[in-house]
C-alpha cells in the first residue's frame, strides 16, 4: 500500500506543479511581468556546484532554460510523493493538506534557491512574497484535492 500511497502522491504533486505554472503565467498574463530567471539560475548554480558541464554559450542557456522548469516539476512531483507516503491511509484536512504541501514546496524552493545564492528572499518585497505564495497554494489546494480524489472513499472520510 505504500507503493500506491507514493504513486498517487506523485500525481497530485504533478497535477500541483501543473496548476502552480498556469497560476504562474496568468499572474504574468495580467501583470505583464516577465518570467522569473530564478529557475535557470538554479539549474545552472546546480551544475556548477555538481561540476556538470552544460556546454558552451548558446548551448548551456538552452540547457538551462529546460532543466529549470524540469526542476520544478521534480520538486513538485517528489513532494506530492513524500507527501503520499507520510499520509498513507490517515485522513488528512484539505486546509492542513493545501498548507503542508504548498508550503512546503515554497520552502524547498525558496530554501534551495537561498542555500545557491541565487536569491535573498530578506530582501524580498511584498509583491514579491504574494507573487512567491499564491502559486504556492494554488500548487498545495490542487496538490490536496487530488490526493484526496484518488485515495481510496475509505481514506476520504
């Protein structure tokens, strides 16, 4: 049953990580703000620190550009995971469900972009935190709502 916890944990953390870019970019839609360069800032600080050679110029920005929504996903995919096996067959609240997952995907972003010096969030303004949390919840209510769906009616009280 553990296996199955995990898979279906990983699909709503897919389904998550789906919502909070759509989130995403219709903030960026509406605002007319551009993409954040956070997430290719990470993928290639982590090939740096790995000693990953991404190729040279044109190439390694390329590279860059789809490991870092990759990362992303991964991020998301293994929370919703870990998430389902921590679970199990425990009921768990939509509102407590939607703030452990959401944020604690925000954490591991936010934390991991930190710990690269990529980014500074002490420096951050308001803008930039509500900009940060809303796709984070949209990624944690999405995330909470599948898990629940797809969990046995038992599980689903």
């Amino acid at each position: 049953m553990r296996a199955a916890s995990a898979v279906d944990g990983a699909i709503a953390g897919a389904v998550g990580s789906a919502v909070l870019n759509a989130v995403s970019y219709l903030d960026m839609a509406l605002r007319a703000r551009p993409a954040s360069s956070t997430p290719e800032s990470v993928a290639g600080r982590l090939a740096d620190v790995t000693h990953v050679d991404l190729g040279p110029g044109d190439e390694a920005a390329n590279r860059r550009s789809g490991l870092g929504p990759l990362l992303g996903y991964a991020t998301g995919i293994a929370a919703g995971a870990a998430f389902g096996l921590l679970a199990g067959q425990r009921r768990i609240p939509l509102p407590l469900a939607t703030v452990l997952l959401g944020g604690g995907v925000m954490a591991t972003s936010d934390g991991s972009m930190t710990v690269l010096g990529v980014t500074d969030p002490r420096t951050w303004r308001r803008a930039d935190w509500v900009s940060d949390l809303i796709p984070h919840l949209a990624y944690g209510l999405s995330a909470a709502a599948t898990w629940r769906r797809l969990r046995p009616a038992s599980a689903r009280g």
